[in-house]
C-alpha cells in the first residue's frame, strides 16, 4: 500500500528517477528492482557499457532506455537523462547510483520535500563523518563543501553525493560544459547563481568492502579535474557573479545604510572618503573590463582607502551603464585621436567591430572619461561633505531622515 501511495506522489510530482550506469553489471539489476518498488517512471542512462548491463537491462521494458555506444562519463549520461526526461515532460529527476551505495528506500525522503522547496536541488546528505565511510571520501568532500560555500555562500553538507534530486526546468535552460564526476560540481553551483536553491535530506549510504567495491573514479585525473573546475568557478565568482549579487542587494534599506554608516558617519577625513568616490569612480569606466573591481580593491588597500565605498562607486558599469560608459569613451577619445571618426559613429553606429578598428582611440577616451567623471564627482562629493558633515545637528538630521 505503502509502494501505490509513492507511485502515485511520483506521478503526480511528475518525478522520474535517473540511473546512469556503466559496467555495473553485479548491481544495476538489483537497482532497477529496488526502485520500481517505489516508481515505474524509471530511465537508465547506459554509459556505453562494455559489460553484459544491455542484456540485463532488456528484461526491463516498463522503463526507459538511454545508450549510447562510447563511454562518456557520469555527467554526460547525466545531461542525456535530464535532456530525456524533460523532453517526456518530466518536471523533477531523482538521480541515484548503479553501484549499490544508494537504498531506494530513501526515495521518499526526496519527493516529499518537494512540497517544501519546488525549485530546489535536493541533495542526499550522507553524514560523512560515520564509521566505514573512505578517508579520500571526507576529505574529498569537505574541500568540495569549502569551495561550494565560497562560490556561492550556501553551506552544505554533502556536496560530492550523486544521490539528488533535480528541478528540470532550470536546467533545461542551462549548457554545461564538464562530462565526468566534475559535472556535479558544476551544475549546483551555477544553478545556485542562477537562483536555484540548494539545499539537503538525510540518506543512508552502502560501501561494499573494499575488495568487491566497483567505482570509476579516478583519483588523481578526476580530482584534477574538480580543482581546475573549481578554479574557474572562484575566478567567475569573484570577477562576475559576487560583484553583480551585491549591485542585486542594493536596495533602498541598503543604500541607506551606506550613505548613513560609510558617508555620514565615517570618522575618516572628507577628502579621503572624496578620494575614495574618485578612485572607484574611475576604475568603473577604466578599460580593465572584468577586472575593475579586482583591481580597484587592490588599489584601495594600497592607498589605504575606504574599500566600501570605492567597491561600491566601481560598479558604475553595470549593463545598463555600459553602453553609455564605451560610447562616452570612443566620442571623447575622438577629440584627441582622429577626431573625424566621430562622424562614423553616427552613420554606421557603435559596434564591437568599430571599437576594435579604433582601439588606441577607444582606450585614450576611456582613461580622460574616468579622470573628468572622478574629478566632477570628486569636487560634488567633497562640497555635499562639507555641507552635511560641517555641523553634528546637521549630519544627524540628514541621517535621520533616510532612515525615515
């Protein structure tokens, strides 16, 4: 009774589950029959299997069937199942291992939780820190938590567990680039950049003994592969995405605060919070694209400058800007460089084609348009200063009324 009531749940979900599987032959029948236990909506991705998995797999014609002929890693035969399951109007997938380690009986545990986090990754949290569990595994693990919480700032326990379930319609949207083990590192954290949520359910874990355990990976390439993975990941993270999650974060109740505790009451001289305006300011429209705020972090810690506020006024060039920003740069460029191309502009438009034809004039306008905008809003900022921080009844007033 029990079984029909979480069949008709994963009917109703419109749930799958996904097992990808390669030359897993002493366990991926018994797989199959655990979880039909619980859903006849069933598809098995075979990773170009060279064992007799096809012969054991053809017993089963109530499930579905991906194969391909050429072995091509867990995240490949990940990416055909979601791209299967969705196609066949799937809205969630459950993905569990061939080799045993996982019990369909915590099945359950997954698609239940969906009535709680609908557009949530669901990882299975396996509770590393018990006995039997492989030392490489924690280990493995915790660097992979570390750097997940970095990239995204979500704290996971188990972030290497294979045992998840996934919201397809996100990641329909989506093009990965990894094939093997890595790809499970990939997908959570961009789908958490893309507003995914991430979170986890306890599970059980099975490690067969060591001499009867069958695992493909491989330490030394796989790992490898995860670093570097996780190298772009932090360089993205910190150039892209945390830059534009704090513009995301600036809201009224935000800037507030800003104006009140780093400009109002920042102890700090008025020429040096006007200095860090002026630097922040220029370094958002210097031609360094994709490493202004890297650099003008670095610049303030030189110049012992306040990083907040020269952080905050770098993100001049947000998208909205950054049209207005390279177009400024080019006309004012062209008063000092071949000033008759300014013509062209106007009769052929700004392109990307243009600004590469024309670059030194380009790079010239940018670097004067970044010294005129951090000088004018230099002198404003340093006048505003002197008239609201001039008298304490004054500045407490003017704090006041944008908490109000």
């Amino acid at each position: 009774m029990a079984a029909d009531k979480y069949k008709e749940l994963f009917r109703e979900k419109k749930c799958c589950v996904i097992i990808p599987t390669y030359n897993n032959h002493q366990t991926i029948e018994q797989v199959i029959n655990d979880v039909l236990e619980y859903t006849d909506q069933v598809v098995v991705v075979n990773d170009g299997s060279t064992d007799n998995t096809t012969e054991i797999l053809r017993k089963f014609t109530q499930i579905d069937i991906v194969s391909y002929a050429k072995n091509k890693g867990k995240g490949y035969a990940l990416r055909q199942g979601f791209k299967f399951a969705w196609s066949k109007d799937y809205q969630y997938a459950i993905t569990i291992d061939s080799d045993g380690q996982h019990f369909a009986t915590d099945l359950p545990n997954f698609v239940e939780a969906i009535e709680k986090n609908p557009n949530a990754i669901i990882i299975g949290n396996r509770n590393m820190e018990q006995e039997g569990i492989p030392g490489k595994s924690s280990f493995g693990n915790r660097f992979s938590n570390f750097w997940f919480k970095f990239e995204t700032g979500i704290k996971m326990p188990d972030t290497q567990s294979g045992y998840r379930l996934y919201p397809l319609k996100p990641l329909s949207k989506m093009f990965f680039f990894t094939r093997k083990y890595e790809f499970e590192i990939e997908v959570i954290v961009r789908a958490a950049w893309k507003g995914v949520d991430v979170t986890d359910v306890p599970i059980q874990i099975y490690y067969a003994p060591i001499e009867t355990r069958v695992s493909h990976f491989r330490p030394f390439r796989d790992f490898s592969r995860v670093s570097i993975l996780n190298t772009i990941l932090v360089i993205y993270a910190l150039l892209i995405v945390k830059p534009f999650e704090f513009i995301r974060k600036l809201n009224k109740k935000n800037i507030q605060a800003f104006f009140r505790d780093q400009i109002l009451q920042n102890k700090e001289p008025n020429i040096k919070i006007t200095l860090a305006v002026m630097l922040g300011l220029f370094m958002g429209v210097a031609p360094v694209w994709g490493y202004q705020m890297l650099i003008a972090f670095a610049l303030a810690h030189l110049l012992k400058l306040n990083k907040i506020i020269v952080l905050v006024t770098s993100n001049i060039s947000i998208p909205p800007m950054i049209p207005v920003i390279i177009f400024a740069s080019f006309r004012i460029g062209g008063l000092f460089i071949e000033s008759n191309r300014l013509n062209v502009i106007f009769d052929r438009g700004l392109s990307l084609d243009l600004i590469k034809d024309n670059i030194v004039q380009y790079l010239v306008g940018s670097l004067v348009f970044g010294i005129i905008l951090a000088v004018v809003f230099g002198i404003i900022t340093y006048i505003l200063l002197l008239i609201f921080r001039k008298k304490p009844v004054l500045q407490k007033e003017f704090a006041k009324s944008y908490q109000d």
